[in-house]
C-alpha cells in the first residue's frame, strides 16, 4: 500500500511539472524557470524560455569539456550543491542516495553546466594575449570613458524665500562647515526631494552647471558653501564637498583597466557566438503558446 502512494505522489510530481520547451529531445521544464514564471505575461515567459534554451546549450557544451574533469571544478560545484565531499559522484546516484536535498536532478544538471560554462570563460580569457597596438586602439576608440572632466561634489539646500535662506546661512556660519551639519540642516529645512539624502547632488562636470550657478560655485573652497541664490526652484544655498581636477589620460595610465575592459568584451563576444551558433544547429520546440 505504502508503495503504491508513493507512486502516486511521485507521479502527481511529475504531472505539476510543466516543460516549456524541447532542446535537442531534452525537456526543459519549469524547475529550472522562475517560481513566479505562470503568473508573469505571456512575453515576458517568451524571453525567459528562450534564456532557458540558451542556458541549456550553453551547460551542455561546456559539460563535453575537460573543464568538469579538474579537480578545482569538482570542489567549487561540491560546495554551490551543498556537497560536504570534494568529489560529487553521479547526480541521479546523489538524489536516489539523498545526499543532497532542496534540488531536482535537472535543477543540479543545469548549475553544474553552467558553472562549466564559467570555467571555459575563465579559460578562455587567460588565453587571451591581445598585441599592445591593438589595445591603444581600443582606448583610443574609447577615450572618453577613461578621462575625468573637470568636476564638483555638491549638496544643495532648497527653500522658498531668500530670509529663510539667510536664516539657515547663519546657523551654518563657523570656520569650519562640515559635512555632516550641512546634511542635518538640508534634511531639517530643505524643500527639494534630495532633502532625505542631505541635499547630495553627487559629482557634475562643471561644464554641466547651469550659468546662474557656475561662478559662485567656482569661487568656492572645499567646505565652503555659497551665498543663497536665486533659482526657478527658489532661493539654494550650495556646499562644495569637493573639486575634482580633470584628468586626461594616456594609454600607460589606463593599461591595465583597457586590457580588463577588452578582454571582457571579447569573451561576452565568444560568448554570443558560441550560443548563437548552438541554436542554429539545435533543434528546438517551443511547448508553450
């Protein structure tokens, strides 16, 4: 009797389980989707399937490589599955054993295929060597990401009218303004949204200033703060937190952030191209309209 209830409770477990497509007459089901997955729109479960299908590939091709063979590989899946030996056996063998709890065996197939997939990345960028005439292209092509314009790190206080501007002037008025009173009294007192955070602006390029602004601002020592000026938003007091020289790079500065920032591009770009390809041979079923 006790056999035949567990039979059919596994059966009722395999009947929940809903496959959203076939890869290459492999099942993909809902296990391995999102737990919210049914109750998403109809085009949002489009894009997920098709990441699922290409996750799927993805572990599949990196699983027929060397890399599950290394004994680094086996020790950080052991750890990611919960696994308290070095060596995880067989995944069919460790779910009938129960050894390991909380997973399907398809939900362990799939984290162990990616985590492959990561180690071939990982491979694959160590083997990278791109000639240095290349990279000072490539920062070439990209300067603007590595230069620093000249900026500001501002916090601001905003009000109604120039008396209560002047009101929360002498208050901050000392040798020495720091930071934190600011914060307090842009909480206290200011109208802007960014009041909560203590009026902070974050850092501008100075050539992003409004004109009304730009040359109080400028005139301005670290830990100073401005006269109040009147604005379309009313009557601001500013707080230089910090100025911030430009900086114009050259390759020799930038090397080692150009060859970081390449090399990931390349690998994004293996990547995409091995996946794309596994899709154009894979025969491929969509299950659900």
């Amino acid at each position: 009797m006790k056999l035949f209830v567990a039979s059919c409770i596994l059966a009722l477990s395999l009947e929940a389980q809903e496959v959203l497509a076939i890869v290459n007459g492999h099942k993909i089901t809902d296990e391995v989707a999102p737990k919210n997955f049914k109750e998403l729109p109809k085009e949002q479960q489009k894009k997920i399937i098709n990441r699922l299908v290409e996750k799927y590939l993805a572990a599949e091709y990196a699983l027929k490589s060397d890399v599950v063979k290394s004994d680094e590989f086996k020790k950080v899946y052991a750890h990611i599955i919960g696994y308290t030996q070095k060596n995880p056996d067989n995944i069919a063998d460790l779910l009938k054993k129960k050894k390991i709890k909380g997973f399907t065996e398809e939900q362990l197939q799939s984290k162990k295929g990616l985590l492959a997939f990561d180690f071939l990345v990982d491979q694959k960028a160590q083997t990278l060597s791109p000639p240095k005439e290349e990279l000072k292209e490539y920062y070439t092509a990209r300067k603007y990401k590595y230069d620093t314009p000249h900026m500001v790190e501002l916090s601001s206080i905003v009000v109604d009218t120039e008396e209560e501007a002047k009101k929360i002037l002498h208050e901050l008025q000392s040798d020495h303004i720091t930071f934190n009173k600011f914060f307090a009294l842009a909480k206290k007192y200011s109208k802007s949204p960014d009041a909560i955070d203590g009026g902070y602006l974050g850092k501008i390029a100075v050539s992003d200033l409004n004109d009304v602004i730009k040359k109080d601002i400028m005139q301005l020592k670290k830990r100073e703060c401005t006269q109040p000026i009147k604005t379309e938003f009313g009557y601001q007091i500013y707080y230089l937190i910090n100025n911030i020289p430009e900086v114009n790079t050259t390759f020799e500065m930038v090397e080692d952030r150009v060859k970081d920032e390449y090399t990931q591009e390349k690998i994004k770009e293996w990547a995409f191209n091995t996946i794309t390809k596994l899709k154009k041979e894979a025969a491929i079923e969509i299950t659900v309209k």
